[in-house]
C-alpha cells in the first residue's frame, strides 16, 4: 500500500509537471486546425485574384483600364490578405481561447456547489469517453480505408481533436473546484477521509511512506537522479 501510494504521489507530480506543456501543444494543435480553413480560402483568394487580373488583360478593355483595375484588386487583395494571415489567425484564436477560459472560470465561480460538482463529473466523464470516441473513429477509418471514399480520412483530425480536447475541458474542473468542495457530499468525504487518516493503521502507513519516500531520495541521489 505505501508502494503504491509513492506511484501514485510520483505520477501526480508527473502529470502536473507535464499538464501545461500538453496544453500548450493542444492549443497550438487547435490553433492550426481551425487556422487549416482560412489557409484554404487564402489559397483560393490568391486564385480569383490572378484571375481577375488576367481577365483585366483580354480585349477590349483599354490598356489602362486594365492597369487600374490591376492596381485595385492588389491594394483590396493584399490588406484583406494581411487579416487572413497564419500569425493573424492564430493570435485570434488564442484570445478566443483565453476569453473562453476566463470565461469558464467566471461562470464557474458563480456556480452553486452542486452545479459545480455536476460539471466536475461531467469533466471527469469526458476524459475516457473523448479517448473512446477517438480511437474508436480511428479505428474504423482504417478498418474500412478500402471501401470508405477518400474524403472521410478527413476525420482523423477531427478524432485527435476529439481525444485533446480533455486538456482543453480540465479547466472546467479548476474552475469549479472551489464551489464543489462546499456541497454536502464532498464535506462528507472530507470528514470520512479525515477520520481514517485518524486511524492507527493508517498512522503507521503515513510514517513508512515518508520512511520509503526518503530512501528513494537517497537512492536517487546516489545514482545521480533528482527525486521530487
């Protein structure tokens, strides 16, 4: 038992220390998913363009009517082109997300205590539903990548958004822990846990796992290997 509450401590900070890099490379990766459309309508901008200049060069059309008209379509094409830019978009899109998360933190202060728990849970259901969906599309993309039309590997984007997205919802739970924590439900566990720390048993638990915990120190050291 102190053995495996040593794991679990060491995966905690673990998953502490990683959480913000991986929320770093969610919002990045969504970043980019949503930027992939605009991407495609620059891509096609830059098309209609051209070709409303080189119908500006067919006859009849005066010479420098044609020229003017060139002239026009760069200066409206290259400021409208300059909104639609990669950097342009993603920094819209990080503000979108950041209004959102303070948004959620806000709402999810003025939530009351059992809201607050209803949306924990509902995080908390999320994160192996989001993993089943996502493997479960995966999984039929290429099961049936022979006899799907071409279009539908699309999805697969669209299932790794599904499976980051439980980076994206964690907040939520952050968010809504303070108001969670007063429900009735929660005090009551509190108060149970707190009693069974209380015990003997567990007394002498706690106090081989700081024992166990300094002697993975001290062998982590000796080894070279910095122990949290």
């Amino acid at each position: 038992m102190v053995l495996s509450a040593l794991l679990a401590t060491t995966l905690y900070q673990a998953a502490v220390f990683v959480m913000p890099v991986l929320s770093a490379l969610v919002s990045t990766l969504f970043s980019r998913v949503i930027a992939c459309p605009w991407l495609v309508a620059v891509a096609a901008g830059d098309g209609i363009a051209w070709m409303l200049k080189w119908l500006s060069n067919l006859p009849p059309r005066p010479r420098a009517r044609g020229e003017e008209w060139r002239k026009l379509v760069d200066r409206r094409w290259s400021r409208l082109r300059q909104r639609m830019s990669y950097e342009a978009i993603a920094m819209r899109v990080r503000n979108v997300l950041r209004r959102e998360t303070e948004r959620a933190f806000q709402r999810c202060g003025a939530l009351s205590p059992r809201a607050a728990l209803f949306v924990i849970a509902s995080v908390m259901l999320w994160l192996p539903l989001s993993a089943a969906i996502s493997i479960g599309i995966h999984t039929i993309l290429l099961t049936n990548a022979a006899s799907l039309p071409a279009w539908i590997q699309l999805l697969h984007p669209v299932a790794t958004v599904i499976a980051k997205s439980k980076l994206l919802v964690l907040p939520a739970y952050l968010a809504a822990w303070p108001q969670a924590k007063k429900h009735t439900w929660v005090q009551a566990a509190f108060r149970w846990a707190h009693r069974i720390a209380e015990l003997d048993c567990m007394r002498k638990a706690a106090h081989r796992y700081r024992q166990t915990k300094q002697a993975v120190a001290q062998v982590g050291e000796s080894i070279g290997i910095k122990c949290v």
